[in-house]
C-alpha cells in the first residue's frame, strides 16, 4: 500500500513509490544485463542517445516543433524496447484494489486538508 505523507517542507503531499517502481527495474536491468551484456548495453547506449537527442531538442531555442516530437517519439521507442524485455513480476504501476484506491484518497485528502487548514504548522513540521 502507498503511505503518502508531508515534505519535510510541509507544503506538499509526497506520495513514496519511487523506491517500490525504480528497486525492480534496477534489479530486473542487472539480471539482464548479467545474461546479455553486449545486447544490454548496446539498448542503453541507443537510449542513451535518444534522450541526449531530445534534451538538446528541448533546449534549444530554434528547433521546430515537429523535430521536438520526433526525438520524444525515438527516446519513447527506445525506452519501451529496454523495459519490453523485463519480467512479467516487475510492476511498472501500481495496481490498487478498490479498498486500497479508497484507503489511499482517504489518507491524501486528509494531508491535503491539514496543509491548507494549517499552512504554517505544517511547514514548520
């Protein structure tokens, strides 16, 4: 289950499901990587490439608009090709139940509603 909680800050939910998306992918990524080193590493370097291709694309003032598209599109394609291999068991969202979707717009809406009712006790939390 997701535990939202406030920022250190406390001007914002933060909603922890970094560790439980990124800690499979990194593991399923070195066991691939362990199985086919060349083939992993080469989807890497394309991928690699895709996403300098699109941040140069972003950054830059002169590029046209369709030319933006076209590296979000080629950094989108290689990274499905890197994440099409991974095991069926790594979850890449996360899957509620009716209770726990419940549960968790509960808890959210309750944070939310501290914040505002209590701007400056939360930021001083």
């Amino acid at each position: 289950m997701i535990r939202p909680g406030i920022t250190a800050a406390g001007n914002r939910v933060r909603l922890p499901i970094g560790e439980q998306l990124l800690a499979p992918l990194v593991d399923a990524l070195a066991i691939a990587y362990t199985e086919d080193p060349d083939g992993v590493a080469r989807l890497l370097k394309m991928h690699a490439v895709s996403v300098f291709s699109l941040d140069h694309a972003v950054c830059s003032e002169d590029m046209p608009e369709h030319e933006r598209s076209m590296r979000a599109a080629e950094a989108d394609g290689t990274r499905e090709a890197l994440l099409a291999d991974l095991p069926d068991e790594v979850q890449r969202d996360p899957l509620l139940t009716s209770d726990d979707a419940i549960t968790l717009a509960t808890r959210l809406t309750k944070i939310a509603g501290f914040i505002r009712l209590h701007p400056r006790k939360a930021r001083r939390a």
